[in-house]
C-alpha cells in the first residue's frame, strides 16, 4: 500500500512539471524592441530598420524623388518596423535610414 502511494504521489508531481514546462514554451514570443530615437537604432543597424518589402530608399530633394541602393546595415522586419514605425519621417518604410 505504501509503494502505491509513493508511486500516485510521484505520478502527480511529473504531471505537474511536465505540465509547468509545456506551459512556459507555448508563452508568447517577446514583443519587438521600442527604440528611443534614430541614434539607438543605428548603434544596432546601421541602414536603420525596415519593412521586408523595400530594396531602395526612396529620396526626395528638391522636388526630384530618386531611388538610392539601402546603406549599412539594414534590419528588414515588418514587426520591428512597425514598432518604431514613428521615426520613418519620409514614409518610405525605412526608419532611421542612411541617405
């Protein structure tokens, strides 16, 4: 009788960790990083951050809009992008890019 309940006691407390375990790896995944300003961005990319579609950089100046190859290093991220989306000031889908 006494192996018997060593053996439930033992059953229900693997159900448990077990159970603790598959709990902690279905967690959802961390949220993409906020960043302060386009200084902090480009301490980590260096071409800035952006959406996985764009191949160029688009620029405007004096009125003229051209496309320019990406500089530095550039995170392409749709979820990185769109959570520091507030510092692409040109709307390009690249934030905090290299001209």
């Amino acid at each position: 009788m006494q192996t018997a309940r060593t053996l439930g006691i033992a059953a229900v407390t693997l159900a448990l960790t077990i159970g603790g375990v598959a709990g902690t790896a279905t967690s959802a995944s961390a949220a993409p990083k906020t960043y302060a300003n386009c200084t902090a961005v480009n301490k980590v990319y260096s071409g800035g951050i952006a959406k996985k579609s764009v191949t160029k950089n688009k620029v405007t100046s004096a009125g003229k809009t051209t496309s320019r190859a990406l500089k530095g290093t550039v995170k392409k991220d749709d979820a990185l992008y769109n959570a520091n989306k507030k510092m692409d000031r040109d709307a390009d889908g690249i934030a905090c890019e290299k001209s």
